[in-house]
C-alpha cells in the first residue's frame, strides 16, 4: 500500500462515519450497536496503523495543515537554494581554486548528509524532502561553476548528470520536486542530443520545439516505470512539457523541421495542438487520472485562447469576442457534463 | 529503507550513486583539465580592449572576462557564402531573392571554429574610428576543421583560435545590395574566469592579460599586469 492509497481509505472511513451519523440524524436505521462499534473498533485500529506507517491525515485540519507544511517546505528550499548559490557568488572572488573546487564538492554532498540525517529523526520528512532539494540545487551549482573556473567548453552530459542526481536523490523517499525535476532534465538531454544529431549547437534545443516535442512524447507512456506514488508526477511531467512545445509549435511562426514554410507548419501543428486536446482530456476522463484532465483541460484553454486572440481580437468589437470566449467555455461544461455521464454509464 | 524501486535498484544503490556524482563530477573535470594544461598554444597577449573585465559587486565578486572582437568590414572582408557553405549551411538562396530573409531566418546555427587575427593586416584595414577604440582581434577565418584553422595559423601569439557557434545573417543595407554574412552568436567558453591572485592586475581600466589555449582549446590565463 502506499501513502496515497492510505489516505484515501482514511478518507472514506471518515467520510463513512460523517454518511451513517448523518442517517443516524435523519432517522434511518443502519447498523446495530454491536456491529457499528466493532465496525468503528476495527476503523480505530486501521486509522492508527495507518497513521503510523504512512503519516496520514485523520481530520480535515489536518489535511489542510499537511498542505501548509508541503508549502513551506517547497518554498524554504527554494530559499535555502537562493541563499547557498548568492553566498557562493558574494564569496566566490576571495577563495582560491583549490578552495573554490573543494566548496563546490562538499555543497551537494553536506546537503545529502543531512537529507539521510533529517530522513532517520523525522517521519514526515519535510526537512528531508528540503534538503534533497537544495542537494539537487547544489549539484546543479557545482556542475556549472566548475565549468566556469576551468573555461570549460559546454557539454550535453552535465544534464545527463543533473537527471541521474534528481532520480538519485528523489526515489528512495519518493520525493515529488526533485524527481519532476529529474523527468525535465531527461527530456533536456534527450532534446539536446537531438538538435545535436540534427547538426546544431546542443544548448539550442529551446529554438526547435521539436527537439523537445519528441522526447517528451516518447517519454510519456513510460510513466508505468516509476513508482506508484510518483507516477502522477511523471505523467505531469511529461505531458506538460509535450503540450506546452506543441502550444509554442502552433503559436509562433518558429523554424520548425517540417519540409514546410513555417506559417504551414504552424497550422499544422495547429490541428495537432486542437486534436491533442480532445484525445488528452479524453484520455484522462477514461482512465480516471485527474492530473491529466487539468493538464490537458488548461492547455486546450490556453490554446483556444491564442487561435481567439490571433484570429479575432483586431477587428472583433471587445464584446463580441468576450461573449464567444463565455459561449465556448459554457459549451465545454456541458460537454464535459455529458461526458463524464457517459463515462459514469459505462462504469 | 526496506522497498525497492522499479527495476531493482535498492535505495542503498541510490545513495551510492548520488554521493559519487558529485566527486565523479568533480574528478572528471580536473581530469579533463590537467589534459587540456598539459599542452598550450600561445600566449596571446590581450589588453582590456579585447578582454573586458566587468567591475565586480558585494552581491558577485567572480571576476569574469569577455572577450571582444570585431569584424572585417566590406563586401571583400566579411565571411560569406562560400565560407558558410563549408560549414554545411544551405546557401542556395540567393540573398536578392524574396525568399532570403525567411529562408536564413529559420537555419539553426552551427557549432565551428574561429581564428581571430590580433594586430594584423585585418585590424589595419579596419576604418580608423575602429581601430582607435575596438578591439584588436578581428575575426579572419571560420572553419568545421580545428586542425583547419591550426594550420593555416600557427602562431598563437598573434592568432587566437577557439570554438563558437556561428549563423548566418541576412542583411539589407541602405547603401548596397542585400547580402549574406557570418555571424558569431557566442564563443565557447563565453567567458575566461580569472583567478583570485590575479583579480587585482585588471581591477583597473587598463591591464594586460596572458591568455593560453591548451590541447582541447579551453582557455587560461596564465598571467596579468597593469
């Protein structure tokens, strides 16, 4: 079982007492009292096995303060992040090489200690998820500052590293930010040695959207490769980055490698971009994944919003294009509606 | 600790890996560094009107320079088509056609090799408002070839070789016909880091530099003065 599924029974199981009180007040008779308090004994039971194997939440406060908490862990590493690389910068110039290069080492590996430190003394391991992301920051640090102080001619592999790190530092305790962040370096470095293949310099990867199109579609049906609780992440991940090179595509007028001029090629990718939306929205209401019906639902969104804009807002009176713009999201409600009933039928 | 994750790999693996990358990291890069030191090329004697130091800050005290050059000027001294058809790029439109700007528009760039000329024939030619100010370097020669360019000047005290990503440029001057030029979006490296023993030689406006490139053609500079 993991942490997920954990929570999810300590919801129902509260969400089942709320239901049998509230018929208990309407007046409807459901269990006898022995049944309802060996039912309430063995939920008892099961909440505190879960709540300490799993740390989950058993009220809704608590719920709201483990949001809180994952908050301010996300943002404190953030912080401490921003504090090391700064602190570096401000003392860089007075250290000598020997120092500079022994500073740049100890950085991610003090960060990781105290990551398996804080991981054994705490259970929920918010200071151990902080410190594996400012581990990652701090690699990230060394890699590009040693390259710096040797002059250093850029290489495709640093991001290779980056990404083995991230995996490195986020699977043993299924950390989410650093192994999202693992996921984006991959598709970087698959990218860049694809824009490299194709015989461009590899830091270029951003100006041939396609270059990251590609592997990041090709990445996306491997989700099944990651742990349970991190799947979620790598479907988001890789989707997101898919669509939004899809968006850029049928956007910008940009070079593309279609044997196409690039206003052709940006309508083409403009059918993409609007078949990908249905089939991504689609896919997500089948298959019950509510991060990809966000994802894909956000991304048909800002997409529409674009070809809107691009099509009719020049010449279109404001009031016009803004009643259009309420039509076509009401019509996406009802079309959702009709497809979630749908779905709800064949369930 | 206990789970294992996807194909095998026990967390105990994981942390093994993660605490070696940094020390692999760190030991590839002086590996390739002793490498690249072991031989040289030059020393190219630069001041601070090809190598530009900016003033550091409390926020930022690295001390970084930019290397700076100019180019030959003229429809005889600019790197054209046939220079950028060496290099692979698809010079079959004509820089008059209407189709030009679109066409070189969307071409990626390439990565090559420069040769810059310091105080030679190419930096006299220049107009004298440029050679009064600019800097002296003044690219002369574009290649895919390292070896290319190392033969055809080896003299690294007055020709600086290193690495770059070039494009072309379409251009539509007022004064002539549209043409088709190199352009040098950035050298590789970027910037030379200078050390902390010699931060205090180009603290000021005017210094002079020693820079020398070594067997994979990275740059150090071995010494400054005022």
């Amino acid at each position: 079982m993991t942490k997920d599924e954990a929570q999810r029974r300590a919801d129902r199981i509260r969400a089942f007492r709320a239901e049998l009180q509230a018929l208990s007040l309407e007046g409807i008779e459901t269990l006898s009292d022995e049944r309802a308090a060996a039912v309430a004994a063995h939920h008892d039971g099961l909440l505190r096995a879960l709540a300490a194997r799993f740390d989950i939440d058993r009220t809704d406060a608590g719920r709201r303060m483990s949001l809180g908490m994952r908050l301010a862990s996300a943002f404190g590493a953030a912080a401490l992040t921003a504090a090391i690389v700064s602190f570096f910068y401000r003392i860089w110039g007075g250290l000598s090489t020997p120092a500079q290069v022994a500073l740049l080492a100890a950085a991610p590996l003090g960060a990781l200690a105290a990551m398996v430190v804080a991981s054994r003394r705490e259970r929920t391991l918010y200071v151990a998820s902080l410190c594996a992301i400012v581990a990652c920051g701090a690699f990230v640090l060394q890699t590009v500052l040693l390259g710096n102080l040797f002059n250093v001619r850029g290489s495709p592999h640093v991001i290779a590293a980056w990404a083995a790190f991230g995996f490195a530092v986020s699977l043993p305790f299924r950390f989410v930010l650093p192994f999202g962040a693992a996921v984006g370096a991959a598709i970087a470095y698959a990218a860049a040695l694809l824009i490299q293949a194709a015989g461009a310099p590899w830091q270029y990867f951003g100006s041939r959207l396609e270059s990251v199109l590609v592997p990041a579609a090709l990445a996306y049906p491997a989700w099944g490769i990651a742990p349970l609780e991190l799947r979620p992440w790598m479907r988001g991940v890789t989707l997101t980055v898919a669509l939004g090179a899809l968006l850029g595509l049928s956007t910008f007028e940009s070079p593309t490698a279609l044997p196409l001029d690039a206003g052709a090629a940006s309508v083409v990718y403009q059918i993409a971009a609007a078949a990908a939306a249905f089939v991504v929205v689609g896919h997500g209401l089948r298959t019950g994944r509510s991060e990809i019906v966000a994802i894909g639902a956000a991304f048909a969104g800002v997409f529409l919003l674009g070809r809107f804009v691009d099509w009719w807002w020049d010449w279109m009176p404001k009031y016009l294009f803004f009643l259009i713009l309420a039509i076509v999201a009401i019509a996406a409600i009802w079309l959702l509606r009709r497809l979630r009933a749908r779905l709800a039928e064949a369930a | 600790m206990r789970r294992t994750v996807g194909q095998g790999f026990s967390p105990a693996a994981l942390f093994v890996l993660a605490f070696a990358l940094p020390i692999v990291v760190t030991a590839w890069t002086l590996a390739q560094v002793a490498w690249n030191r072991s031989a040289s090329r030059g020393p190219i004697v630069l001041t601070e009107r090809e190598i530009h130091v900016p003033r550091t800050s409390e926020d930022n005290s690295a001390r970084r320079g930019w290397i700076s050059w100019q180019y030959r000027r003229g429809e005889h001294g600019r790197i054209g088509r046939d220079a950028l058809a060496a290099l692979g790029f698809d010079m079959s439109v004509d820089a008059a056609s209407p189709d030009a700007p679109r066409h070189y528009a969307r071409m990626l760039p390439k990565d090559a090799w420069l040769a810059l000329e310091l105080r030679g024939p190419a930096f006299h030619a220049l107009p004298a408002e440029a050679r009064e100010r600019g800097s002296r370097l003044v690219l002369v020669d574009i290649s895919d070839s390292l070896q290319t360019l190392v033969d055809r000047y080896p003299d690294g005290s007055q020709y600086l070789i290193t690495a770059a990503v070039v494009r072309v440029v379409w251009q539509d001057p007022l004064d002539g016909p549209p043409y088709v030029a190199a352009g040098i979006d950035r050298t590789a490296p970027r910037r030379l880091h200078i050390s902390r023993d010699l931060a205090s030689a180009v603290a000021g406006d005017r210094y002079r530099v020693s820079v020398v490139y070594g067997r994979r053609f990275e740059p150090w500079i071995v010494a400054a003065s005022r």
